[in-house]
C-alpha cells in the first residue's frame, strides 16, 4: 500500500508541475487547446473558453497541449510570454515544497509567520543549493542514479504509512523537479528558456531548436532506461539477499 501511496504522490507532483505551466499560460495570454490529468485515452471531460479539460485512463500526471499550429506559430509568441510558460511548471513544484513544510510545521509549532513562510523558504533555499551542488556527481557516479521505479521503491520502504515522512518525500521530490527541469537542455524547461533567449539574441539559431530537442529527447530516454535498469538490478539483488 505504501508504494501505491509514494506512485499517486508522484503523479501528483508531476501533475502539480503541468498544472503551473497551464496556470502560466493562461495568465499571459497563450491559448491552451487540452489540460489531461492522466495520459491516454480520454475517459470524461469538458470544453469551457476554448479549453478541453479532461481525465485520461493512465493515472500518471499530465500534460497541457498548447494550441498553437506548430513550431513557427509557437516561436511567434512574444519571448516574454515563452519565458513565464516555462517557468510556470518549475515555480508550481517550488510552491508545493514550500507548502509541503509548512504543514509539517504547523502541525510541530502551530501557525507563525516564522513556521508558514520562513523557515519553508529558509528550508526549501537549502535543500536546492544542495541538490545543485550535487548534480555534478551524477557524471562522475552515474550508477547513483535511480529512476521511477527505484524511488516508488525506497520511498515506500522510507514512508511506510507515516505521513510526515510522506510530507518529506514530497518537498524532496517537488524541488529536484524543479531543478531538474530547469537544466539547459532541450527539451526541458531550462533549455527552453536557453533557446528562446539565444533565439531572441540571433534568430537564425533557431533553426538549432528542432535537432537539439531530438537529441535531448534521446539523451533523457536512454538516461531513464539506464536509470530503470539500475533500480531493477537493485531491487533483484535486494530480493536474493
């Protein structure tokens, strides 16, 4: 039960970051065509101001589609808008890592400006200066590495049914995919931002959008099978033990 805990919580903080990029989006204007909790296809939903909001049949996150005709009619938009719709996604997971530890110290000392706002920024600032200072030895030790199935597996173990504990597994969780997402790399949101700002600087570099994006594709899918090969490696071992 407690891995099934750690997957939903998962799917949420993923949900959580497309639902940023969807809230971002529609404060600056750029048209929306679907918002889908879940992937797949779609089992109920409804159109309202020109948005398809639906419930899809894999209950693993989200996405939102914008609707826009192609690449060119996306470049079209204003870099500023580009610029907040990217970081939209980022700035959600922030957000829930910060209310994330403000529950938890509520719940320790009661409500203060000290234990809803401060000490969550204080705490969620410390704990990304430490992931950004990690992140270069995941190319020295890359066997370090886990991927989904690795964290549902040692998050279920840690968690257990503890809601604390699931609380801290979450500001985790939601401040490595902020990180991780604002990485210059196409095609994640930081590598967006890079394009977007060189483009602006030089436009014919945008003709270098498409092929970067390909590869990134290719670099984060072979990265996440090495990774989930890794994680079942370890949990087979863990099994014989």
């Amino acid at each position: 039960m407690s891995y099934i805990l750690v997957f939903f919580a998962i799917s949420m903080l993923i949900l959580l970051h497309e639902m940023g990029h969807f809230i971002a989006a529609k404060c600056v204007g750029i048209p929306v065509a679907r918002f889908s909790i879940g992937f797949g296809r779609r089992l109920w939903g409804f159109k309202h101001n020109n948005t398809e909001y639906r419930l899809s049949l894999i209950p693993c996150g989200g996405y939102v589609l914008l609707d826009v005709e192609d690449e060119q009619a996306y470049f079209a938009l204003p870099l500023r808008k580009r610029l907040v719709f990217s970081l939209g996604g980022p700035a959600a997971n922030v957000l829930g890592a910060v209310l994330c530890l403000s529950l938890i110290n509520v719940t320790h000392s009661g409500v203060s400006l000290n234990s809803v706002v401060v000490e969550p920024l204080r705490g969620t600032w410390e704990l990304a200066t430490h992931i950004c200072a990690a992140i270069p030895a995941l190319f020295s030790r890359p066997d370090q590495l886990s991927g989904i199935v690795g964290i549902v597996a040692a998050g279920g173990e840690h968690v257990g049914m503890n809601m604390y504990r699931l609380l801290h597994l979450c500001v985790l969780l939601n401040v490595n995919l902020a990180i991780l997402n604002l990485l210059p790399m196409p095609p994640l949101d930081g590598g967006k931002i890079v394009m977007g700002v060189i483009e602006k600087m030089c436009a014919p570099l945008r003709r270098l959008e498409l092929p970067l994006t390909i590869a990134g594709w290719v670099a984060l899918i072979g990265l996440m099978l090495y990774a989930t090969a890794l994680d079942v490696s370890r949990i087979a071992e863990s099994a014989m033990v």
